[in-house]
C-alpha cells in the first residue's frame, strides 16, 4: 500500500465536496501510483462520477487537496487540469456531435498547436504546417483506434460503441498521464466489452498510461484492475487488490444489503 | 497543403470577378447610383452578418447586441473624421479596434451567462449604448452627427467586406475556430479537453465586434448622417434574422442571408403598407420549410469545385 512519493501520480487526500446539506463526498483519500490500473466502483449514487468531476475540475473541492504530479489542482479549471496531464470520458457521451470524427480528436490537440490565430487568419505558413500536424497526429489516433475510415463522418451518427471508443481517443489525444474513463463499457455487449478491455490495456502500454476506470461490470473490474477503490455514500469503505474486494464483507454489504 | 489552398483561392478569383463585373456595370452607366448604393448596403450587411455568425453561429453565444458595435463603430470613426481629421481608412481600423475593445469588456462579465440570459444581457448593452448616445451632446443627442464625409465607395466596401469574408473564415477552418465551434457543441467537454472556454468566447465577442465597428464606421460614411435611433434593437435582430435566415453557423449562409434580406427590404420599399406584411410573412414561410436556414448549416464551400477533396489521408501518404 504505501509507495514511494516519487512513483505517486495521483493523491487525493481528505477531498470531500457538498452541495447545500447533501455531502456528497466525504474525505475521501486515495492514490494512484504510475502506470497503475485502479478501478473504482460502487453503488449508484456513491459518488464516484462525482470524485471524477473534481479530478477533473468541473467543481473544485469544498476541502482537501488534490495532487497531480506533484502539483496541487484542487479547484484548477478544467481545461487547466487537462493541459496538467488528466483527460476523462464521460458518463453520458459528450462528443461534439455535429463535428467530424476527426474534428472531434483535433480539438484534444489544439492546446498543443503551434500556430496563432494570427497566422490562421491570414494564412500564413505556420498555419498550413501547424495544422498538418495536428491533422496527421488525430489521424494516427483514429487508426489506432480503428476509426480512422469513418474520419469524415459527423461523430453524432456513428453507431453507440464507437461513440464511445472515440470518445476515447479523444482523451488520450490530449496526451496525458491520467487518464480517466467513466464506465467507458456501459451499453456495450460482452464481446465489444472484451475488445474494449483489449484496448485499454494495450493503450496502456503503448502510451505508458495510468488509468482510473469506474465500471460496473463487476467481472471486466476483477479481470484487469491491479486495485480496486469502492466508494459508497460518499465514502471510501474498502481499497485492496480485487480478491481482497471480491471477499470483503463491506463491499458485500453495500452491493447487496445486510443479512437479515 | 496546396489541396488545402485549393478552395480559398478559388473564393478569391470568384470574388475577383465578381468585383470586375460590378465596376463594369458601374462605369458603363448600366447600375444607377440607386443601385450603387444598394450594393454597399448589402456589402455593410454581409460585414454585420458574418461577424455576428461568427458570435451566435459559430461560438453558440446568443447575442443580440449587434447593433451597439456597430453604433461604436459608426460614432468613432464619424467624430475621427469630422473633429480630428484622421484619415479615413485609419478612422474606420481605430473604429474597429475601439468596438473590439468594448467587446472585450462585454464579454468578460457576461460570457458567464448561458443562452436566454446572454441574450438579454447583449440586448440590455446595446441599449445602454444607445440611450449614452442619446444623452451625450458631444454627439450631438437624438440627432446625432450629420455632414460626415462621404468616402465609403464601392471599391473600398468590396474591400473590407472581402477581407472581413476571408479572414472570418479562416480563423473559422483553423484549430482555433474550431475550439469556437467546439464550445457551442459542449462546452464542458471542451473544456475538459483543454480549451480555454472563456478565452476563446472572448476571443469570437472581440473578433465579431471589430467587424462590426468597421461595417458601422462605413455605414456612416456612406449614409452621411448617423443618429442613435438607426442603432435601435431592432437593427440588432435585423442582422440576427439575416444570419439565421441563411443558416446558423455558416459564413456563405450568412452572406446569402445578408444579401437576400437587404434585396428584400430594398424591393419591399416601394410598397410601404405592405412591406412588413411580406418580410414577417417570408420569414414565417422560412422557419417552416427550412428551419435550419437557406443554406443549413453546413453552407456552401468552394470545396466542390476543387477536382478531388482534400482528404487528410492524402496529405499524410505524400
């Protein structure tokens, strides 16, 4: 459990957030240590997607500190928090529908252009170079995730399971250290599920990533998290490799109600 | 790269010979000065509506206080010529720059506001300028400046409408323009994808404003007079109508929307009683049948006529 502070990427210590009287987190610490797999689950309404709008900066905490990389970003902007290294999918997709497929992951490399408005407005040679770069770095993202056929199609009339895997891409085009997927799964089928495993852990590997994954499907968590974070109520009640999960009574007790 | 190219310069000479037909027709006699007039008025609408696209169409952000940049505009570059004697080019680029300016210092305490509430707060600034206007004798109140020069000629609108065109619509196809569009398809997701949200809504109020300023500082020296009352909210919804007539979020859309409202109004003139009757008529008629503009929102590019699409697959593999 304890690591080195040097390996650590991501520690959460005593965030909580409420909104009005409802607490919606409470104290809740954790840590990510790079290149680590965690997975975090509970019961609906736990708080887990809340947990990840203030890793990601959507709210900023009501108190406790965040620390990405060695560098506090409780209550940075999103967009801040993105350009730190911590990109996320959405629970609800969150695609810029009307835009192309390719559009949508260029948009993730815009912080990264090298050209001015300036020298877009007036077509200047930069533009031209700096945009063909952006172009060919979206598109090889695309090919990774085999997408990159449907590049000039609008990203809101592609079929649900690609949605998501662009949705995806668009994430890791940001290029960062964190990434965080929000039931990335949800409404696909055992076999698209299987894939999609698949390819987490292959992305994993290729662009040396540390994941946070809420998921539901109890069996795709136990099968690829190295830890497993389970949060209900607001609370953090259990955190262990996923044996220690599956056999915790807590756990148990907060999926399935306590024994009569 | 060249592929990329391919369609703006096709728009260029397009715009060329268009300006070439025009001068002709001009100089030989064919189009009256009536007529003269009436292209500047759609060359000054066109200006209005792309930049106000670029705000409501492009960025998403509902504004409807077009009019009042335009009134900035209109009311620096007349007191620059009239009180100071600066040349009128220069006028009509510090007429820009000042209405930019007050975009600017809109936009940053109002572009918290989302949709009906921006619209408000855009409508409430223009009328606060027009009622400033109103009350400042230095610009002479409710009758306004009067005897400006009138230098506005076709040759130098065609000009700044060409350039306003062209550079809108390059800031629009760049990485830039789309982080605009990116903000009106979700902003939180844009946001969480690294665009600086506020930035670049500020970016697209200052850059819609500047075009304004100068589409008023030509009106004015065209139109020789300039009163508060010609900057009223109803101008403001005036330009909006022409951009969603042609098609939210499309720059040609805008243009077409421009051009065909301001023939419409032009025709319609000598038909008083009937003239509202017709335009609230047309737009009814619209909404109906094409309720996402003449255009759609994709609107028309150049691009079709290029012999093959540039396709990005293309650029990589050479």
């Amino acid at each position: 459990m304890t690591a080195s502070t040097a390996e650590v990427l991501l520690d959460v210590q005593q965030a909580s957030r409420s909104f009005g009287g409802l607490k919606a987190l409470s104290e809740v610490s954790l840590h990510i240590n790079r290149g680590e797999l965690i997975g975090l689950i509970g019961p609906n309404g736990a708080g887990k997607t809340t947990l990840f709008n203030l890793l990601t900066g959507v709210y900023p905490p009501s108190s406790g500190s965040i620390i990405l990389n060695n560098e506090s970003v409780g209550g940075m902007k999103p967009f801040r928090i993105n350009r730190k290294g911590a990109a996320r999918t959405f629970q609800n997709i969150r695609l810029f529908t009307a835009m192309t497929v390719l559009d949508n992951v260029k948009i993730a490399f815009h912080q990264h252009a090298k050209h001015s408005m300036f020298t877009s407005m007036l077509r200047l040679p930069k533009h031209f170079s700096g945009e063909g770069e952006i172009t060919q770095k979206a598109m090889d993202i695309l090919k990774i995730f085999n997408l990159a056929d449907q590049f000039d199609e609008l990203a809101g009339n592609m079929s649900y399971g690609n949605q998501r895997r662009l949705e995806i891409a668009r994430a890791l085009a940001a290029g960062p250290k964190l990434l965080l997927l929000d039931e990335p799964a949800a409404g696909m089928n055992p076999n698209e599920t299987r894939d999609l495993m698949n390819l987490i852990a292959w992305i994993r590997e290729e662009f040396d990533l540390t994941i946070l994954l809420i998921e539901h499907d109890m069996s795709l968590v136990m099968g690829v998290c190295d830890r497993i974070y389970v949060l209900d109520r607001g609370m953090l009640i259990a955190d262990g490799s996923p044996l220690e999960i599956r056999n915790n009574p807590k756990v148990i007790e907060a999926y399935l109600g306590q024994e009569a | 790269m060249k592929k990329l190219n391919k369609s703006f310069w096709i728009g260029i000479v397009f715009a060329m010979v268009l300006y070439g037909v025009i001068q002709i027709l001009l100089t030989t006699g064919i189009f009256d000065d009536v007529m003269e007039s009436t292209l500047i008025l759609i060359c000054i609408n066109v200006m209005l509506a792309v930049s106000l696209n670029l705000i409501n169409g492009i960025t998403g952000q509902f504004s409807i206080g077009h009019a009042g940049f335009m009134s900035i505009g209109a009311y620096v570059s007349a007191i620059l010529t009239l009180n100071f004697d600066v040349p009128f080019v220069l006028a009509l680029v510090i007429s820009g720059l000042v209405a930019a300016l007050f975009g600017v210092l809109i936009g940053i305490p109002t572009l918290r506001l989302n949709g009906d509430y921006l619209a408000i707060a855009t409508l409430g600034f223009g009328e606060i300028i027009r009622i400033v206007l109103l009350n400042t004798e230095y610009v002479g109140g409710a009758s306004g400046l009067s005897g400006i020069p009138t230098q506005t000629t076709w040759t130098i609108m065609f000009l700044f409408t060409l350039v306003t065109v062209v550079v809108i619509n390059n800031f629009i196809n760049s990485s830039h323009g789309r982080a605009c569009i990116a903000i009106r398809e979700n902003e939180i997701a844009a946001e969480a994808m690294g665009i600086n949200t506020t930035l670049y809504k500020i970016i697209a109020f200052a850059l819609g404003a500047l075009f304004a300023g100068i589409a008023g500082g030509l009106s004015a020296h065209k139109f020789y007079v300039i009163n508060p009352g010609s900057f009223n909210f109803l101008k403001s919804f005036e330009i909006l109508v022409m951009v969603v007539l042609g098609g939210l979020g499309s720059t040609s859309g805008a243009i077409v929307g421009a051009i065909v409202l301001t023939v419409l109004f032009t025709v319609l003139q000598e038909y008083p009683e009937l003239r509202m009757i017709i335009y609230s008529a047309i737009l009814i008629l619209m909404m109906i049948f094409r309720p996402k503009g003449l255009l759609g929102s994709t609107g028309f590019s150049f691009k079709k006529f290029a012999k093959k699409e540039a396709k990005p697959s293309d650029s990589i593999n050479s």
